[in-house]
C-alpha cells in the first residue's frame, strides 16, 4: 500500500517510541475510573466505622482498617459523606474557600469519595486546587546525585554543583551496595560545600539506611514504600503497622522522613484486584496520614510508564499529587523517572506540577546525565537544566532553581573535591590524587574520571559503619584541615538533628540555617495577590540567565 509521507514523518517522531495500551479494568490498567471501584459510602456505631465502601468490618482488608481506625474521623464522616461530590470539587477550586476549611472536610473523606471528587475535575482546576492545598506556601525541588561507578570525588562535586542550583534536597543510591557509606558521605560533604541547610539521603535497604542516619551521614529518607492492596503490601514483606514502626524510627533519631507510593505499581505487580490507579493511590495517601508521616512521594515514580501508558494516566498522576494534599501532606510530587522518548511529553507532564507548585516539583530531577542516573533516569537531567531555568524565566514561576555562572560552578566542586581529598587522608582511606580533584572539577560524568581500586575503596566504606564515623567526626576533620565554613554548616545541620525543627511538616532549611515549614510558612493561598508570590529579589535571581545579552554591553 502506498504510504502518506505525512504519516512516515509522522512515525519517525520521538513519541511514537513510546508504549500505549487501551484500557483493561480486570487488569487494572485504567487510571481514574474502573468499573470495579466501589462507591462511597460509610457507618459509624459506637464511634467506631462499621463499613467503609461498600464493605463490613467484617469484610476489612488491613488497609481498609488502618484507614478506618486510624485515618477518618468517625466524627464527621458520615456529614461529609452525605455532602455532593460536585460541591466538595468545587469548593477545592474556589479561592473563596480557604485550604484550612478544606481540610476540616477530609478528615471525613473515605477513598472512595475522595477518587469520586477528583473525578469531576479536569486538570487546570486540579492545578488550581494544587496550588492553594499545597502544605508549605515556598515551592521547592529535589535531585537525584549518582554515578555508575559510585565514585565518591565525583559524587560530591556533583552535590555541590547541584547545591549552587538551588536543589534544598539531595538523594543518591549505590551500583554497589558496600559503597553506600561513601555515597553518603559524599553527598553530605558536597552538598553543604556549596551552602548550608540542604538535607540528604542515601537510598537503601532500610537497616543500613537508618543507621547513616543516625550517625549524622543522612538527614532524612522517602523510600518506605506502601502500596494499595493488601497481596501487594504483604508481597513487600510488609504491613501498614510495621511500615508505621519504621516511620517513627527515623523521626524518633531525627531524621524527616515521608513514604513512598504511586499510580501503577499494584498493576506491575499484577495486583490491582481490577480496581482504578487512583484509587488505589488514594489508600496509600490515606494510609501515609494515618501512619503519622509528614509527607509523601508520589506521582508514580518507579512505576510511571503504567498510568503514562493508558488514557488520562498523567491526568492521574496529577490527582495523586493533589490528593496528597488534601490530606495536609508534604508532596514530591514525581518527575523523577523518565517515562517518554518525547521532549514535548515530558516538559508537559512535569508543568502540571512546576506551574501551580508543590513541596517538591521533583522528587529527583537527574542533576548529573541521565546515563549516571543509578536510579533509572530522571524525567529531566543535567543537560535539561538551562531548559527549565528559562521556562521559569519564561512563565515568571518559581521552580525551585536558580541560574548559576560557570566559574562558581568550577569553584565549588573543586573545593568538594578537595574536601574528599582531606576527609580520606585523615581517615587513612584510599588516596583522592590530585588528578582525581582535577577531574571532578571539570568533569561530566564518570567516564572523565580515573579508575580507582575498588576492593580498597569498599574495606574503607565499611569501615565508617564498623568504626562509627560519624557527622561530627566528619566536621571535625574539616575544621581541623582549613574547610572551616564547610565544617560548620555539617555542624549546624547535627544541631538541628537535635532541635527537630526540620521535622515538621514539608521542612526545608534556608541558607541561613533557618527551617522554612508548613509551620511557619503555610500556605495561605486565596487568589490573585495571595498565597506564594516572587519577591523582586528572586524574580531578579530568575530572570538573571546567563544567556540574556545586555543593551548596555554594546554602549
């Protein structure tokens, strides 16, 4: 047959690499409204919630449980329940209803009814009702540092470079499970050459991961993954109490911690029970806030080819950030795996989320390339950076970033890299050659390093959880080898491991050390003129690309 040259050209387009399926509710491959949903509806007696969409107590899975006894206020529900799910849209649109009132009502939502709402919105009154039930009023943004060969000079010339871009978190993860105590020390040292304030993490099996924590290495952790049906969670070795145990154990030594979640992953475990995505999700969101957590991750995340795959899937993805939410939850609201061949794709999804703002528009913007990106790429990575700065420029909104000059950029990773260099000689590690400095500081990603001994490098990595190597030792060593402001801004951070401050709700800490949260910076977002507005010194600092000539350069 012979071909459109329209279609051929059409074909050869990026998108078209990409996986779409038509919708499958036995299967679960339908985002927002399966016919297997149930319907919303609730009983109280005695004050304690006998039925719960459309199911007994006696018919309770454990998640229905722990949402029932531990989630909704059996107080109010069976008033919101009986309020019109048009009426309770609307009023999430409304800037004439305030978040706090909003608030009040989901206390009484059952997941049913919260999915039934979500369903009458379309994705412009999702971002408008994103931007006013955001918890913390100051959007923020989150990155990825990792490198295929967990290499540690890098790893930390990396962190600082990333700091200097504005990112307030940082999270890493190990090729090679021994390296992590370096990762994690990497990205501390890093991180905090380039300002103070920024939290860490180190993505790991939860023992090892709580104990850099305590030890001051890490600051806060987000992989503590719950899912939405019970064969799922229990295939997770895991159960809503346990992942309860495991929250306060972080918090109780200090460290932030929210849960992890997203549309799609009970479908690729081939355990979706027929249900929808999103109500599906909306259980996790649910449970998260019945657990006592700060905040969550979602927006698919690992699992975001499965809603990206079938009609209204990213629409989806939107409402799982914005049900979050709703339930007064710090959201990293995703973007942090690629899921499309397509630029235009994934600059659109990723603006449902930059354009109305939430806690953290990332929850892992690659800040390195996305062939170092250990996990699995990012929807955006170090290469997109001037993109995003300039469509902030662009829309006048505030993404978290900031441009940065060449120079500083330079500087700053050489002063990490020198860091590393004093820490490993102090402690008797492998030696960071002048070479490896010089590398890190100019480098691109690992293939412009050296190679350096493995073996020796992972005696040296488990030597810091044998001996206990601490944060403070780590501050100590720096003041004692001249990287004083270094020093003291891993000192500042211990000091608030103690305080607690940046345990409350959707926390980040400034440059000046103080904690910015839903506490003291909730968002009170009402319509034009209220709520998150550029100051003219960040909108300077935006505006501000290298890239934009001067009139006054050619006088």
């Amino acid at each position: 047959m012979r071909r459109s040259k329209r279609f051929e050209i059409l074909e050869e387009r990026p998108v078209n690499k990409d996986g779409f399926v038509k919708e499958w509710p036995e299967m679960g491959f339908v985002a927002m409204s399966s016919p297997n949903d149930p319907k919303p509806s609730v009983k109280v007696e005695n004050g304690r919630i006998i039925e719960l969409d459309g199911k007994l107590r006696d018919e309770f899975d454990m998640l229905d449980q722990f949402i029932a006894d531990y989630m909704i206020d059996a107080n109010v529900t069976e008033q919101v329940l009986a309020l019109d799910s048009v009426e309770i849209a609307r009023k999430l649109v409304d800037i004439n209803v305030s978040r706090a009132e909003v608030l009040e009502l989901t206390k009484g939502l059952t997941p049913a009814k919260v999915l039934e709402v979500l369903n009458h919105m379309n994705v412009v009154e999702m971002m408008m009702a994103l931007q006013k039930m955001r918890a913390r009023k100051t959007p923020s943004n989150q990155c990825h540092v990792t490198n295929v060969r967990d290499n540690p000079v890098l790893m930390a010339a990396d962190a600082a470079e990333a700091g200097l871009y504005g990112f307030d978190e940082q999270e890493t993860t190990v090729g090679v499970v021994r390296y992590a105590p370096f990762n994690a020390l990497a990205l501390l040292v890093g991180s905090q050459t380039a300002r103070g304030g920024i939290l860490t993490q180190d993505s790991l099996e939860e023992a090892t991961e709580l104990r850099l924590a305590m030890l001051g290495l890490t600051s806060y952790a987000e992989t503590i993954s719950i899912y939405g049906t019970e064969p799922v969670f229990i295939d997770g070795d895991d159960t809503p109490w346990s992942k309860s145990f495991l929250a306060s154990s972080y918090a109780s030594r200090g460290a932030k911690m929210r849960f992890t979640s997203g549309t799609g992953s009970e479908v690729q475990m081939a355990g979706a029970e027929g249900k929808s995505m999103l109500y599906l999700e909306i259980r996790c969101v649910m449970m998260a806030k019945g657990a006592g957590v700060q905040g969550l991750q979602n927006g698919s995340i690992s699992c975001i080819g499965i809603p990206a795959s079938v009609p209204s899937g990213i629409r989806a993805v939107l409402a799982e950030n914005l049900a979050t939410t709703l339930f007064d939850l710090e959201v990293a609201s995703g973007n942090d795996q690629t899921f499309s061949h397509s630029e235009i794709r994934r600059s659109a999804k990723m603006l449902t989320q930059m354009l109305p703002g939430t806690d953290f528009i990332f929850a892992g913007f690659s800040a390195v390339p996305n062939n170092e990106d250990m996990f699995a790429g990012s929807n955006m990575d170090a290469s997109d950076l001037d993109d995003y700065l300039i469509i902030q420029r662009d829309m006048m909104v505030d993404g978290g970033l900031k441009p940065v000059d060449e120079e500083s950029v330079i500087e700053a990773r050489y002063q990490a890299a020198k860091s590393m260099q004093a820490i490993f000689e102090e402690l008797g590690f492998p030696v960071i050659t002048d070479e490896e400095v010089e590398a890190a500081t100019y480098a691109n990603s690992s293939v412009d390093m050296p190679t350096r001994n493995v073996v020796e490098d992972l005696k040296s990595a488990e030597r810091i959880l044998r001996d206990g190597i601490s944060g403070f030792d780590i501050a100590l060593i720096l003041a004692k080898r001249g990287y004083r402001q270094t020093a003291e801004r891993i000192f500042n951070m211990l000091k608030q491991r103690v305080a607690g401050d940046y345990l409350h709700p959707s926390a980040i800490i400034n440059g000046d050390n103080l904690v910015i949260s839903a506490v003291n910076d909730e968002n009170d977002y009402k319509g034009p003129g209220s709520g998150y507005r550029l100051s003219p010194e960040r909108w300077e600092e935006i505006k501000n690309i290298r890239q934009a000539i001067s009139p006054q350069d050619f006088d």
